[in-house]
C-alpha cells in the first residue's frame, strides 16, 4: 500500500507491507540514518522518533500507521533552535557520548523540556533512561539537561524582551 | 548490496546431519562451509574458531549456514523456513568441576613454600567466589559489509583489532594479506566485547560477497548478538589463605576455573592475566596458583572491561574483606597491614619498584566517604542486631586494586604495536596507528601527547582512519592499551620526529615500534618476566542500605580515588570512570545470566542496564601525579574494585558471607537464616 506522511517538514509517500517496521522505512526508504533499528524490539532507544508529536520507538511502530501523521526524526529536528539548544547545553556540561546514543538522547532531553521545562535531577534521570547506554555517566546528563533548561529560558526571554 | 542472514545449530553439541533450505527465490543463495574458497576458521590467540560449522557443533546457535539475498525480511522468513538436522551429544556445561578434555589452557605457578605455611598457619580461612557472564551492551551490535573495491577487498566493521580482520579473511578467501582492505568503523563502548567477534562476521561476509559477487552486508540484531556473540566468562575462584599470628598474611594457594564456552579463543589471555593478579594488592611469600580455562558448549565467552584481572581481584578483595572481619578488625587496617610494598615481590619474582599509593587513596576515599566511623557504627549495630530487622539496615565496604596496562601477554599479538608520525610542511600532524578509539577521549589523548612533544597547536594534529592500507599494525586495542602502549608510541614517534626537525627537509615521519622487554614464560611452576608497563591503583568505597522487608540492596554511595599518573583531562577522566562506576554496580545489582545449552530469547528480555534512577552519587578523586608519571590505563580500575566493596558492604549490611553478585534476595534470606 501507499501511504503519505509529514517527514520532517515534508509532504511524503512511501509504499509500505503490512510487516515493515517504521524504523525501516524511515532508514531504508528515506535514507535517514539517525534512525538505527539495533533491537527491533523498543529497548535500546536507538530508533526514538517524534510521532505525532510523542516520542515513540519506532521500530515498535508497523509503518502503515504512519499514514497522515507528522513525523520528526533526529534530521529533522536537528533544523531547529531547540536542537541547538540541546547540543550547546551537552557540550556545556561536558557530556561526551558515544556518537550512537547522542540522537537518542537529544530526543529524550527535548521530549522531557516540552513536558517539563524546569525538571528535577531524579525526573531527568527517569527519562532518560529510556536511551540507555554505557558511555555517559548520569552526573553530566543531568547536569546536561539543567544547561539546556537555562539556555532555553533565556532565549524565550529574550525573545519575549525584544 | 545483498544482506546475509545466519542459520544456525539447534542443538549445542554434536554434528550437522543434513540442511534443508526452503524453495529459494531468484536473486536468494544458501552458503556453505564447501563454498568458503579458503580456510574455515579464523585463528585468534592459538584457538580456532570455524566460520561456519561443519563436521561438529560446539554451541547452540552455531552457525552452520548462510542465507544471502536482496529483501532482509524475506530472508528472515527463508532462515526460519530452513530445517536443521544434527546428531546431538550430552554436552559439556559444567565448568566449576570438568573433565581433562574441557581444559582449554592451564596455568601453574608456585612462589615460597605454601605448605609450610599452611603448617604452621595460626588460622586458615577458605572461600569460593564466583562472577557471572556479562553482556557488553555495546553502542551497536556486531556487524560488517564487505565489497571489491578495484583490486581489493574491503571490508567495513566496528572492530578492536582491524589487522586480525585482514589476516583472517585473507586466509578466508585464500588470497593475500595485502589483497583485504579493513575500513573500521566507530567503535562507541566496546568494552572488550569486539576484539575477535567481528573477524568472523567479516569473514562471513567476504564470502557471501565472493560467492554471490555483489557487496554484502551482515548485521546482527541485538537479540541475536546478545545470545550468540561472546560475553564477559564466567569463573569460580577459591581461595585459601593462611595468617600469622597477628593477622598477617602469610600464604595463599588459589584455584581458578574460568568458563570460556566453546572453542577458547581468548582463553590463553584471560587465564595469563586473571592468574598474574591473584594475589590482588597483597604481599604474600608463599602462593600456590592453578588456573584453568575451561570450555564449554555455550557460546565462546571472552574479555568485558579487562581480560581476565577482575575475576581474581574481585576474589581476592572479597576474601580480604572475610578474612578481616572472622578476625575483627576494619579491613582497611588489615589491607593497610598486607599491602604489596616497595620491595615485594610479584608473583613473577619481579620487585616492585616503587612505594605503592595505598595509604595515600586509603586516606582520601575514608575522609570522603566518611568510611571510618560508618564502618565501626555499622559493625556496632551488626554485632547487637538478633534476627530480622523491621527498618532498612545499612553497610559499607573497601577494596583496594591495580591495573596492570601493557600489551598482550600471549598470542600473536604481544609484539605487533606500531605508530607512525609525520610532521608536514605546513607544521600539521599525522599520526597513524590502527589502534581503533572507542568512546573515552583517546584520541584527545594522543593528539595532547603529539601537539606537547611538536609543540604545535592541537587543531593541527589529526589521527587518520585506523584504515590498514595505511595505518600501521598497533594490535589489539583495548582502552588501557590505547592509552598506555599506544600513547607512548606516540609520544615517541614525535619525539624522534622532533629530534630530526631542524635537520631534515618536512615532511619527518617517524615510526615507534613496541618492544617487550621481558615476555612472560610460563616453565615448570614458575612465571617469569615483566607483565606490566604501567601500573595504576584505585581504593573504593560503596555504602549501601539494604531494605530489611524486600532485601532489595539500595547503594547510597560511592567513592573511587584513583592514583592513575599524568591524568591528561581530569573532567574527561572523571566523567568516563563515573560511566565505569556506574556499569560496575549494575554488574553488582541487576546484570547476569546464565548461558546454558540452549539459546532462550527470554534471558534477553529479562537482561537489561541499571535504571539511571536506581544510581547513588559517585564520587571520583585523583591522587595528585608526580611531574613526570606516565599516563597509565585506570578504565578497568571501577570493574576491580567497586564489586568487592559492594559485596562487603552487602555482607555487612546482611550479615552473612555472601560469595557472588549480583545476589538475589532469595540467596540473602538463605545466607542470613544459616548465620
């Protein structure tokens, strides 16, 4: 079957089977790498992606689901404020990841600041837990998070003065 | 690009009777041990494994056939379609207590006189611990792609030792070294877990390549990985150990059984280096040593986080802590009393050369921690308590370890670590090695150390890709190794690049080669040599409290002070030894299983990483480093030390004797009704 979806900003079709799995179209279908199928079984994280605006593991989603829905993989969302908000916050904590659990965790952070914009340390380390990974030590992520937090109070308020 | 999927034994010893493949559709082939155009097996440490199984089977899951094709789905539905048939056998999955025929490798070594010492011992004191498989939980699971580039076959995969791909398809496919190209791919944590395993895929893979005569590409998902691909080994470790009047030390005889599944390919290494470190931190005259790889018919088991030493040394801290209570005293001031100082003696008859930092860490995690008077109110309350109590009961514990870093102590790879410097006319860097970086700042490492020696900015130094038509050969590389070994290769090759730079026209490249300047020889009892180029130590501390209705262990903190010499970025340092910590006491409270003869998809269901939440703070110090101390390898130091402290910690708050972790409730209600 054919079904259209927004990716990222844009109108897009994709011929689907009843079987495949979200996380292969996106990576296979759309060559978008970010989004890795490493479990296939929605532990590992490595495949969170915006699905109608929750964050969903999407090698858990069958695509034909997808139909007329807004999608938001980490490309996409690498194309706004709030992404270099979460980069600059990371790199001001010091956070050094592995290269394969940084996207998942991006999108981890960014779910939780648009539910919570000010979370506690124990609420950052509950969520992000859903990326889990040997490579960052929970000290940085959460001290990570608290950066992004007050990077993006100040921009809305600047944006507010202005 | 075709995708390669595996058919694998269903039965975990025997022998392939026959293999039914479904109806293959166009563009579909099978692949066969008769259609690998040269040798079967990949050679890693003196053991082999076969690429593809043919006459015998040795684990459930072994592969016995491929299936390559276009669609991955379709080819899941054709692997799942294909039926194997094989003779089956009882197989071997003792290892505590085997048979001659499972003994992959033996190590003997005696110093002293043991059996005077036991003679004459005022008490003697014996215990058996045991550590659990361990699942890497890398970034990405093992994979690799293979395709002809021009002349050449290349090869993509995320591996610790890119030269040992090349060798191993070459001998696969029966060409020359020179004819393979290895193009690694980012390693992210590893922890030891791709030192050998993705030489198979990629052998796998260059076959189905040649054979179908189109790219190929095997990845394995994460539920196959974690069944099939090697774990941290198991071992059981008793340890007997006699004292003197006063509480010291005065012998130890120790027996090492190490389970490394089916075919033993690190078992050499694992064995060499868990015996080297048996005694731990402590100076003792007379020891006994037998050590034993033995296999399996579970999948090969292999290195997590160091090859080998943490099996001893958590074993040996964990007695140190039993023999210190049984005679009632802190075992901070029992381990001050024993520990290995300047003039000891290794158990290679090697001196040790300098003060050790014991005293120096003991004082800076105690202050930190507070670890004194918790640990004599703690004993206070244990001492008093009767029975079960109503509210949370608490402990703490010590432990004390080194890390050895230095190259291999066995195998083919103990001489081949090579890096090469070139300082080009526009004063930028280029430093070449194939020792693959991990996660961890490495490569920051080796960039500092180059732009020091050159006295050039760091922006203009650049590691190249660790490819191996270019990248000279510089071994395995495990995260102590790279930045050890392979750190001073670089320090060197600049230094000889430096030394020639006003002489000669740029580009000066320069090449450093490692030299062992005294192998390990294992002959008639006795072990030789210096194992060791850099030794690093650390102390930890872990609190816990044990909740006294669930008997659920809850940490509550630790503390690691680490003598790692010239530490290059202490923020960076800090930060990965906390990640370290962090996986060391889910090692300790929720990661284990039991691979057993067959494979059960449920084990991984049941296995995950330590919830974030469930973390105490961890606290990370440094001893300060003298000028001019090397930089030492100190990311294996949270996998020696902080088990033990936990298991001390555990034992105290329980009250028991507890032997192994992580510890199911069940196992603590035992051990508190027989005390």
């Amino acid at each position: 079957m054919t079904i259209t979806f927004i990716l990222n900003g844009e109108d897009v079709s994709a011929k689907v089977r009843v079987p495949d799995r979200l996380s292969d179209v996106l990576r296979d279908g759309f060559g978008l790498l970010g989004v890795r199928s490493d479990c296939r079984s929605g532990r590992c994280g490595r495949c969170l992606v915006f699905l109608g605006g929750s964050l969903v593991p999407s090698c858990l989603v069958p695509a034909f689901s997808a139909r007329g829905k807004e999608i938001v993989t980490i490309e996409g969302y690498a194309q706004t404020d709030d992404y270099a908000d979460i980069v600059a916050g990371f790199a001001d904590a010091g956070v050094e990841t592995c290269g394969f659990c940084e996207g998942p965790k991006i999108m981890v952070a960014a779910a939780l600041l648009e539910r919570d914009p000010r979370p506690a340390p124990l609420t950052i380390i509950e969520h992000m837990s859903a990326a889990p990974c040997r490579c960052t030590d929970p000290d940085s992520l959460v001290k990570a998070v608290q950066a992004v937090a007050e990077r993006r109070a100040n921009r809305i308020y600047r944006r507010a003065g202005q | 690009m075709i995708y390669v999927q595996t058919v694998r034994s269903p039965v975990a010893r025997g022998s392939v009777r026959s293999i039914s493949f479904p109806k293959l559709p166009a563009g579909y082939r099978s692949i066969l041990p008769a259609d690998i155009p040269g040798r079967n097996g990949i050679v890693s440490f003196g053991a082999e494994v076969p690429i593809l199984a043919q006459d015998a089977i040795s684990y459930a899951g072994e592969p016995v056939a491929l299936l390559a094709g276009p669609d991955p789905l379709r080819l899941e539905e054709l692997v799942a379609e294909t039926k194997v048939l094989c003779d089956s056998v009882e197989p071997f999955l003792c290892w505590e207590s085997f048979s001659s025929e499972q003994v992959a490798v033996k190590r003997l070594a005696t110093t002293g006189d043991p059996e005077l010492a036991f003679s004459i011992a005022s008490s003697v004191l014996e215990a058996t611990y045991t550590s659990g498989a361990i699942e890497h939980y890398y970034s990405e699971p093992q994979g690799a792609a293979a395709a002809y580039d021009y002349d050449k076959i290349a090869i993509w995969s995320a591996t610790q030792w890119p030269y040992h791909v090349r060798d191993s398809v070459a001998l696969a496919l029966g060409c020359k070294a020179q004819e393979v190209s290895v193009r690694p791919m980012k390693l992210g944590v590893h922890l030891d877990g791709k030192l050998w395993y993705p030489s198979l895929l990629s052998c796998q893979a260059a076959v189905a390549s040649v054979v179908c005569g189109r790219p190929a590409k095997i990845l394995l998902t994460r539920e196959e990985d974690f069944l099939y691909s090697p774990k941290r080994a198991r071992s059981s470790v008793s340890v007997r150990s006699a004292l003197g009047r006063s509480g010291e030390l005065t012998a130890l005889d120790i027996r090492i059984a190490i389970n490394v599944g089916a075919y033993a390919p690190l078992a050499e290494e694992i064995l060499s280096q868990a015996v080297l470190v048996c005694a731990g931190a402590y100076a003792c005259p007379n020891l006994r040593v037998e050590g034993y790889a033995v296999k399996t018919n579970t999948p090969p088991m292999g290195a997590f986080g160091g090859l080998g030493a943490s099996h001893s040394l958590f074993a040996i801290e964990a007695h140190a802590n039993r023999v210190a209570q049984a005679i009632g005293e802190d075992p901070a001031d029992w381990k001050s009393r024993n520990v290995l100082r300047k003039g000891s003696l290794l158990l290679t008859g090697e001196p040790i050369k300098e003060e050790t930092p014991y005293e120096a860490l003991l004082a800076k995690v105690a202050a930190a921690s507070d670890y004194r008077r918790k640990y004599a109110g703690y004993e206070l309350v244990r001492k008093r308590r009767s029975g079960r109590s109503d509210g949370p009961i608490r402990g703490i514990g010590i432990s004390l370890a080194y890390q050895g870093a230095g190259p291999f102590l066995s195998g083919e790879a103990s001489n081949s670590y090579t890096v090469e410097a070139t300082l080009n006319k526009d004063l930028g860097v280029r430093i070449l090695t194939s020792a693959a970086a991990g996660a961890g700042g490495v490569v920051e490492v080796w960039r500092q150390s180059a732009a020091e020696i050159l006295g050039v900015d760091l922006e203009k130094v650049a590691v190249a890709s660790p490819d191996t038509d270019q990248a000279p050969d510089s071994g395995p590389s495990t995260l102590s190794r790279n930045v050890s070994v392979v750190n001073r290769l670089v320090l060197r090759a600049c230094e000889a690049v430096q030394k020639r730079r006003f002489r000669d026209p740029l580009p000066i490249t320069a090449r450093s080669v490692h030299r062992v300047p005294k192998p390990i020889k294992w002959e008639g009892g006795q072990v030789s040599g210096a194992p060791f180029d850099t030794v690093a130590w650390a102390c930890a501390v872990v609190e816990l409290e044990l909740d006294a209705a669930t008997l659920e262990p809850r940490p509550l903190g630790v503390w690691l002070c680490v003598d790692g010499g010239k530490v290059v970025s202490p923020d960076r340092a800090k930060s990965a030894l906390r990640a370290s910590v962090a996986d060391a006491l889910g090692t300790c409270l929720a990661e284990r299983f039991e691979p057993g003869a067959g494979s059960d998809p449920s084990a991984y269901f049941r296995y995950g990483l330590l919830p974030l939440n469930r973390l105490p703070p961890i606290s990370i110090d440094f001893l300060e480093a003298s000028g001019k101390e090397p930089v030492k390898g100190i990311g294996e130091l949270p996998f020696d030390t902080v088990p033990a402290a936990f298991l001390a910690a555990l034992s105290q708050a329980s009250d028991s004797a507890l032997s192994s972790l992580p510890v199911p409730a069940a196992t603590i209600l035992k051990a508190m009704e027989i005390l």
